[in-house]
C-alpha cells in the first residue's frame, strides 16, 4: 500500500459510505434478524454496548423504544454495556444544562426500568481516560471526506444553529471507540446510528489491515453489527414527533397526576369511534399503541373495546394503562433519586470496571502500533 493510502476492503472502497447505506440497510437488517435468533441460543457470545446522551430526562419513547430492549437483553444473559455519552452533549450546543443532573437522573431512569448494575455496566465516556485516548489512532484511519459524507451527521449539523465543530465531525469516530474500547459486537440502535456502525467496522478492519493483524486470530478488534430490534414508532402528545423541545412528552419521571394531565391535553379527532388506524389517525393510534404497550394487549383490539367511547374514554383507558404500568418504576425511581450516594456508587464502579477493559485494550493497540515502551 502506498503511503497516504488508506486500507480499504472491498465492500467499503469505490462509492464509500453514504451511497451505500440502502444496501447496507438491507445487510444489516439481515444480520440483526440472524444475530437477534441466535442470541436467545448463545447470549455467551454477545457483548451488547449502547448508550445515550444525557440531554435531559427519560421519557416513554426512550422507556418502550430502547431501555425495555436493553433490560431484555440483558435478562437474556447478554454482557451489558450502558454507556452514557457525556462528551457527545457538547458538539452541536454551547449550554448542555445542568448535565451532572442529567446523568444521575438517567441512571435512576435505568435502574428503575430494569438495567441490573450486577449485570450491566453503567458510565460514563468521559471518566475512561483510555477510551478517549483510542480516538487519536482512529482519527488516522479515516479521511475527511468519509467524515463529511455521514449522513446523521449531516441531518444533525442542519438541525443545528452552530457551525459544524471538530468534534461534532468527528463523533462517529469516538462513538466507534465507544464500542471497540470493550470490544462489543452488538449494538441495539435505532437506524439513524447505521452509519456510525458502518463507520466502526471500517476502523477495525483497517486498524487491523493497517497493523498486520488482518489474520482472524491476530485481530485485536471483532466487527460490531447493529441489533435493529424492531421499535414501536412512539409519537408526542400532539401526534408529531416526541421531543422534549416539543412539550409533547411523557417522562419516565413525573407523577401520575402529570401524567393524567398531559394526555388530557393530548390531541384526538373528531371521530367518537375509536380505530386502530396509524396512518389516518395518527394521534389516536398514538395512545391506542401506548395503552398497549403498557397493558401487553393489541392497539386494535383496545380500540374495538372503547368502541364509541371517544377521546374521553381512549384518554381515560391509556392514562390509567400508563399510570398502572408505570407505578413501580416510578416508585424505584423516588427511592433512587433520594438516595444519591448510591447511584455514584453505581456510576464509579461502572467507570473503574469500563477503565480496567479500556487499558486493556489501548494496551493491546498500543503493542499492534509498537508504542508499547
Ligand atoms: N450517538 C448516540 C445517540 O445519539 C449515543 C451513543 C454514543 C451511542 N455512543 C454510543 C450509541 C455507542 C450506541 C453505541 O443516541
């Protein structure tokens, strides 16, 4: 190879990374299909890493479209990782808020939902200095215009009012070190993070092309496929897209009171009969998904069973399915919140473990590169 050239398999040279996202899509779509059967027949051989950033309080798109996935797997058997992507807050704002309660208040979230510290390791990027110190070896692998080239984030740079910064360019890259640091090979996202998977792969392939190790049994990094596991398409109050900016959101939090509140302001139609209809009655297939999410039941049959009842009785059925559903956690989660001591305890004992494999592996990548002195 020539220098200034960068290893690039087959697959991935020639059109690059965002013309061949339809295909990939369809790839990865297959792989996760084929990964989510065998990982009920072998949980041994998955490490699952995901993560989120902490923007704000957890709400039920975020409760019934990821953390229920994450306690499944994880009560499957799967070597949880829950990473909380502290350093991703700040590429695209100036504010992040009060983040240091944004943290522990998603911990408590995770808790609350059925995350096991016993079983999943919770922390936070920031506090695992050799994480981030893969980032400078990853940087050499990839070209600025892979970089440009990224969908998401050019989707999440037109949705921002600042300029692209450096790290916001490169975050696939350290979201890669997210997910090689322990070396897992699942990742349960949603498909906007699809690019940053391909993304991830390509770096441990080339890291390993690049340092000799393209045998299977010198390679320091296995290949992470993302576990699309399917998402139930949770919509605001208002029927557009849950977003806490939108104040249209139900949070993980709040008390059963706010909660009978906010859906009684919830948009409906006009129809008094109420039908399972997602794509004409988007607002109303809205709560009918929710009430059954939260009862285990089927929107449609729900919707038969309030029959004429109107908005007033589908509001009333989905505030006491939510409410219901929701109690427990929501009582794990008070007792969480007043008992902060322990949720730093579970935060610094998921960064020494997160540190321990992470020097591990900058140890192992260090050796590939011949900068162990
Ligand atoms: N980028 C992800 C998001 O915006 C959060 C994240 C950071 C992540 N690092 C990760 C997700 C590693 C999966 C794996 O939601």
């Amino acid at each position: 190879m020539t220098s200034g050239d960068l290893p690039t398999s087959s697959a991935e040279s020639g059109d690059g990374l965002a013309s061949s996202v339809d295909g990939s899509l369809r790839a990865s779509l297959r792989r996760s299909e084929h990964i989510e059967a065998d990982l009920e027949i072998h949980p041994e051989r998955y490490r699952m890493l995901t993560g989120d950033r902490p923007t704000g309080k957890l709400h039920l798109g975020h409760y019934f479209g990821s953390l229920s996935n994450r306690v499944r797997l994880q009560n499957l058997g799967l070597d949880s990782w829950v990473l909380i992507a502290d350093y991703q807050v700040i590429y695209d704002r100036d504010g992040v808020g009060d983040l240091k309660a944004n943290v522990y208040s998603a911990i408590a979230d995770y808790l609350a939902a059925g995350i096991d510290p016993a079983r999943s390791t919770i922390f936070a990027h920031s506090a695992v200095a050799s994480l981030n110190q893969l980032l400078l070896p990853f940087l050499s692998l990839v070209t600025d215009s892979e970089l440009r080239r990224n969908p998401t984030v050019k989707d999440e740079l037109a949705n921002s009012d600042r300029p692209m910064s450096g790290l916001m360019l490169t975050f696939p890259v350290h979201q890669a070190a997210d997910i090689m640091f322990c070396k897992a090979n699942v990742v349960p996202v949603g498909k906007d993070q699809l690019p940053h998977l391909e993304l991830t792969r390509l770096i441990a392939k080339r890291f390993d092309e690049r340092y000799g190790r393209a045998n299977p049994d010198q390679q320091v990094f296995p290949l992470a496929d993302a576990l699309l596991s399917p998402a139930p398409n949770i919509l605001g109050l208002d029927g557009t897209k849950m977003s806490k900016s939108r104040g249209n959101v139900i949070e993980i939090g709040m008390s059963a009171e706010q909660t009978a509140k906010l859906i009684k302001k919830a948009k409906t139609d006009s129809d008094r009969h109420i039908s399972y209809d997602p794509e004409n009655r988007p607002e109303v297939s809205n709560l009918l998904l929710l009430a059954a999410l939260a009862t285990g039941g089927d929107p449609a049959r729900i919707a038969d069973e309030i029959g004429d009842g109107g908005g007033g009785g589908l509001k009333k059925l989905v505030t006491e399915a939510i409410n219901e559903h929701l109690a427990p956690v929501r009582a794990r989660r008070t007792e969480l919140m007043a008992d902060p001591g322990y949720l730093e305890q579970v935060l610094h004992a998921g960064n020494e473990k997160a540190t321990q494999v992470a020097d591990q592996t900058l140890s192992e990548v260090r050796k590939a590169m011949q900068m162990d002195y």
